[in-house]
C-alpha cells in the first residue's frame, strides 16, 4: 500500500469460509474481502450509529449471521449472510460505565456470548438463538472508584462454572459465577496496566504484558502453579503500549508489537520466548514500531490490523519469518478512494434520506457502484469528486 494511502484500517473481523467480514474502524461501514482473491466488497453502514469512527472491537461468527461488538457504537450490529442485511440489537446503559471504548473481550459459550466490560459498567450476556441481552452490574462494592464507577478490565475468560476477568487499572481480579450470576472480587497483586490481554490454553491463564512489568505470568488451574517468564524487554520513556493484542497459532502466543520493534512469540510448551524483529515494510509512519492493535484468524494462520495505517499483514501459521509477511490490502483495491469521493462527492449522510427517496435505489447503492467502477474516469478524466456525481445521477436514473 503507498504510504499517503490510509487504507481501510479494522479491528473486529471474523472469517467465514473464504470470506473475512470485518468493520472499518476510521468509516462507518461493513465489508468483507475473498482471502483468495483478496477481493473487497462493500457491504452497508450501520444507519442507527450517530458516530462514524471506532466503532467494533470484535466480530463473531454464529451459525448465518455475524454480530459487530461494539467499542464505542451504540449497538450490537447483526449481519444476516444471506441478505447483507444489517440490524442492531440495542443494549443497556449501565450507571456505573465510563465514557470510554465499551468492551475488552468476548467469550462464547454455546449459544452465549458474554462480553467483558472495558469500561462499561456491567457484564452482558447475548444469548444467540433469541437475541435476548441480559446485564449483570452486581460489582462487589469494593472494587468501586469514589465515583461509584467500576475500574477499566482487560479481558476474561471462561474457567469451570465461572468468567474470570483480569484489572487493567484496579486493585481487584473478578470472578462471574455463570449459575449464580454472582461477583465476587479477589486482591490484585500485580501493578495497574501491567497486561494487554488474558489467555486460557490448555489449563493455564496466561496474562500478556502490556508495558514495563517484566514478566509474562501464567496460571496452572490444574496445580495452581504460578509460571514467570521474565520478557528482558526495554521501555522508552514516549512508549504507551509495547503490546496490545495476543492469539494462539499451534505451540505459540504471538503477541502482537505496538510501540515495540518486535513481535514476542511464547512458546507454551518450552516456555520460551522467541522474538521477531519488525521489518521496515510493517513500521508505522517512519517510527521503529507497527501499531499493530488486534489480531484475528484468517486463512492458514492470522491477520494482524491496525487501527490507522495499512489495513492487514497476513502471517502463515508455520513460520514468523519477515518473509512469510504478506499485505493483504494493496493500492488496486478498495481503500481511500472509495472514501475521498463518498465524503468530497456531496453524497453524505444528511442526504441520505433525500437519495433514497428520489429514487428506486440507496446510498449503499451508490457506494456499491463506486466499488464496481473504481479505476475509471469521467468524461474530464477525473477519478475524485466529478466522477462521484457522474455514478450518483445513475443511481438516481435507476
């Protein structure tokens, strides 16, 4: 991708067959694109979101639809696969949130997804055959700030009969008993912010560091064995995030560089930690660092995506190697353009309303045929804004 291009930049992804449907996270809008043709198309935008940008955390697959989780959107978004259609599934505001991005994780459990509060106030619970949203708010009240707000989490996951759910910012690990649906909170005795993410593989909780605490701690809930694997890492003074995303890939957890020059792989088995250097092709606007800021499963191994920047590096699950990174999004398809003329054609969101009812078609509509005619010009050899109004009157003729 060139280096003026922003792409189209997700966090929440999820594949389906040959198909990764993901959310922008700098533009309102739904796509998907082949992972074997890397073929993008433009799905639709959620219309009930007032806000534009960082919007989905996290996508998740179940049985024919996919729900968008949100990170500050308003709404669970639903997308049917066999229609493209998109609904939203509203949730409650909780007294004891903050006006921050909503959720951490999610984890699934059946025909549940539960999904753990960042800085919302409450745990959900979205059971997908109804769509029914149940919220839990029940905070033991000493982990409450002075504000009677609940601490900011950094994700959970499912042990036995309850969701443990790790601090980021508070004194108090959580545990969410899934009968009861009681809480109760145990002392914290590791520093604030000291972990970007908490991963269960095979019998043991792994907590992967975010910044300056020197060690990758893991919990063996067969023996109750604490594991510390000391990481040797250097913080900079302007670092804020060295890491900011883990996934399990065969016998590693790749964790994913922020602010930092290199990838760290755990490998679970030897317990040791190998490293890989960030390549120039990944750096961040001239920085030593990527930005890298979730990693999701795709193809043969896993997507890493950022939120600004280059949309995608693709990495094979047998090898880390510079080599095997491959850019999944390139300047012959679908990115900045489709976006200048949707934003410089005159074709906003206010007008929406008038397009739809002038004619038989949609603003997805036209959106849809810039992505088809995408590379062309109008008849003064433009590509930006006159072109936009040429594919806007045929939207109108239709």
């Amino acid at each position: 991708m060139k280096k003026n291009e922003k792409g189209l930049p997700f966090l929440a992804a999820v594949e389906v067959g040959e198909e990764l449907y993901y959310s922008t996270w700098l533009k309102n809008g739904l796509f998907k694109m082949n992972q074997l043709t890397r073929k993008i198309t433009y799905i639709g935008r959620v219309w009930e979101e007032q806000r534009e940008t960082n919007l989905h955390k996290f996508a998740f697959h179940y049985k024919n639809y996919i729900y968008f989780i949100p990170s500050y959107a308003q709404y669970i978004a639903k997308l049917c696969l066999d229609s493209l259609s998109i609904s939203v599934l509203n949730i409650p505001v909780p007294e004891k949130s903050r006006p921050l991005s909503k959720f951490s994780d999610i984890v699934s459990i059946g025909d549940t997804l539960w999904l753990i509060p960042y800085a919302y106030g409450a745990i959900l619970k979205v059971d997908l055959e109804t769509d029914q949203i149940a919220e839990f708010d029940n905070w033991p009240s000493e982990i409450l700030d002075s504000g009677n707000c609940v601490p900011l989490f950094r994700g959970g996951v499912h042990t036995s009969n309850n969701l443990c759910i790790c601090p980021y910012e508070g004194k108090d690990f959580v545990t969410f008993d899934l009968e009861k649906h009681d809480m109760k909170s145990w002392r914290w005795k590791f520093p604030a912010h000291a972990f970007c993410k908490m991963i269960l593989h095979e019998n043991v909780i792994w907590f992967l560091p975010e910044n300056d605490y020197p060690y990758i701690i893991g919990y063996d809930l067969g023996t109750d064995e604490e594991i510390r694997i000391k990481t040797n890492d250097q913080i900079g003074n302007d670092i804020v995030a060295m890491y900011s995303d883990a996934i399990v890939v065969g016998d590693y957890i790749v964790v994913l560089p922020c602010q930092s020059d290199h990838w760290m792989l755990l490998n679970v088995k030897s317990k040791e930690i190998v490293r890989r250097k960030v390549t120039n092709v990944e750096r961040f606007k001239g920085k030593e660092y990527p930005r890298y800021q979730a990693a999701n499963y795709f193809s043969e191994g896993f997507i890493a995506t950022k939120d600004i920047d280059e949309s995608g590096v693709y990495f094979a699950n047998d090898s880390f190697n510079p080599e095997a990174i491959q850019f999944i999004m390139d300047d012959e398809i679908l990115c900045d353009y489709m976006w200048d003329i949707m934003f410089h054609s005159g074709i906003s969101k206010e007008r929406n309303q008038s397009l739809i009812e002038d004619t038989d078609g949609s603003f997805d509509t036209y959106l849809r045929l810039l992505c088809e005619h995408r590379g062309q010009k109008d008849n003064k050899g433009w590509k930006g804004k006159n072109f936009g109004s040429e594919i806007y009157q045929k939207v109108r003729q239709q």
